[in-house]
C-alpha cells in the first residue's frame, strides 16, 4: 500500500478563484487471484 498527497485544483469564480481540497489517497495493489470477479458459479 502506498500512499499520495493530491493537491486541490484551482477553479475561477464569478469574483475571484477558489481552491478545492487537498486528499490523501491510498494506492494499494492485491496479488493476482485475490479478489473472484465472477463469483461461484452454481
């Protein structure tokens, strides 16, 4: 797992310019197999 730091993106404004938030994201990867996509099949 990883982690990064996202900066907010500048928007414009009637009046001027805003900023949205800054976010942490995680980044995590699984191993091949992990997850079943299809599920059991009956």
């Amino acid at each position: 797992m990883a982690t990064q730091n996202r900066k907010g993106k500048v928007y414009r404004t009637r009046t001027g310019t805003g900023k949205r938030k800054d976010v942490k994201r995680a980044i995590v990867t699984l191993r091949e197999g992990t997850i079943d996509i299809f599920g059991e099949l009956a």
